[in-house]
C-alpha cells in the first residue's frame, strides 16, 4: 500500500513538472516572439523571463514532493533552444544552471524559502547567460547562424553583438537576478494565496 502511494505521489508530481515545464516553455517563447525583434528590448529579454520564470518555478517547488523538478524543466526548456545560439551553447548553459541550481535548492533545503530563491535564481542565470556568452565570444558564428534568415533578424542580433560586453553582461545579469527575486515573491504571494483558499474550503 505504501509502495502504491508513493508510485502514485511520484507520477502526480512528474505530471505537475510536466505541466508547468510546458508553460514555462510556452510562455518563454510567447516572450522571445515578442521581444526578440525590437532591439532594446531584446537586451533585456532575460530579466523578464528571471520574472516570469520565478513565479513558474515558486509555484512549482511549493507543490513538489520529488527531486528534479528544475533539472528537467530547464533541460526541456534548452532542448527548444538548442538552435538559437552556436553550438547549442543556450541549450548547454540552461541545463547547467538548472543542474547546479537544483543541487543548491537541495543543499539548502527543499522546504526552505531561501532554497527556492537561490535555486531558480542560478537556473535563470544559467538560461541568461547562455543568451549573453554567444554575443560576446561567439560573434562570428552567431552570425552565420543567422545569416540564412529571412525574418529579419540579422539586424537586431547585430546590434545585440556591437553593445554586448562583459561588463554589460554583469550588469544585465545583476539584473536578471534582481528580477528573479521579484518573481519569486510573486509566486511565494500566489502560492499563499491559493493556500488560504483551500484552507477555507
């Protein structure tokens, strides 16, 4: 019986990081569509995902009971981007921090708010970093990459390549993670919410 319930509680909670996995890569997309062609705004593309992706990863961790939720949303997360940058260097970066970010969200304390932060903090800083690394030490095949487009895509990435340094990077990654912080909050404020919910029910 107890072999039942644990089966049971495992699947639900894959079944959960598959859920939210999806949204975030959904939602991730909807924004890179969005932002990814105006160029000022394609500098800034990852503190808002570090928004976004703090709410998603808050609400996910507080309904886990199993490891990993990170890993393999941020795995299946950097597969859709594999081909975005060279040499899948977004896809790597991505399941990297989710990696780390998971042993540190465990180290901590899965149960820990502090946990969490950190946690998705140095996951999302692994997804910017594998968006900035590329503008900086990879220029020239970013370019080829993209050379072929027919969407008009080219200019804004050039411009992404001319004003991308790494003390830019530093500070644009400073500020992803200032965003993440935010975003965990406002996850922390919906899951609290939710919770008094059904409490009261």
């Amino acid at each position: 019986m107890n072999t039942k319930s644990k089966n049971s509680r495992v699947l639900r909670d894959l079944i959960r990081i598959g859920v939210f996995s999806a949204l975030w890569i959904v939602v991730s997309f909807l924004i890179a569509c969005t932002m990814g062609f105006f160029l000022p705004l394609l500098m800034v593309m990852p503190c808002i995902l570090g928004v976004v992706g703090g709410i998603i990863y808050i609400v996910m961790l507080s309904k886990l009971t199993i490891s990993g939720g990170m890993v393999i949303s941020s795995g299946l997360l950097g597969v859709c981007l594999f081909t975005m940058a060279p040499y899948g260097m977004m896809f790597f970066c991505t399941l990297a921090g989710g990696i780390i970010g998971e042993i540190i969200y465990r180290i901590i304390g899965k149960d820990s708010l502090l946990g969490k932060i950190t946690g998705t903090c140095i996951t999302l800083l692994g997804l910017a970093i594998g968006e900035y690394i590329p503008f900086i030490w990879m220029q020239d095949a970013y370019l080829e990459l993209y050379s072929a487009n027919t969407f008009g895509s080219l200019p804004v990435l050039q411009y992404a390549i001319n004003v991308t340094s790494v003390p830019v990077m530093f500070i644009l990654l400073a500020a992803t993670v200032a965003c993440t912080i935010l975003g965990c909050f406002w996850g922390k404020r919906i899951v609290e919410r939710n919770f008094k919910k059904s409490v009261a029910k």
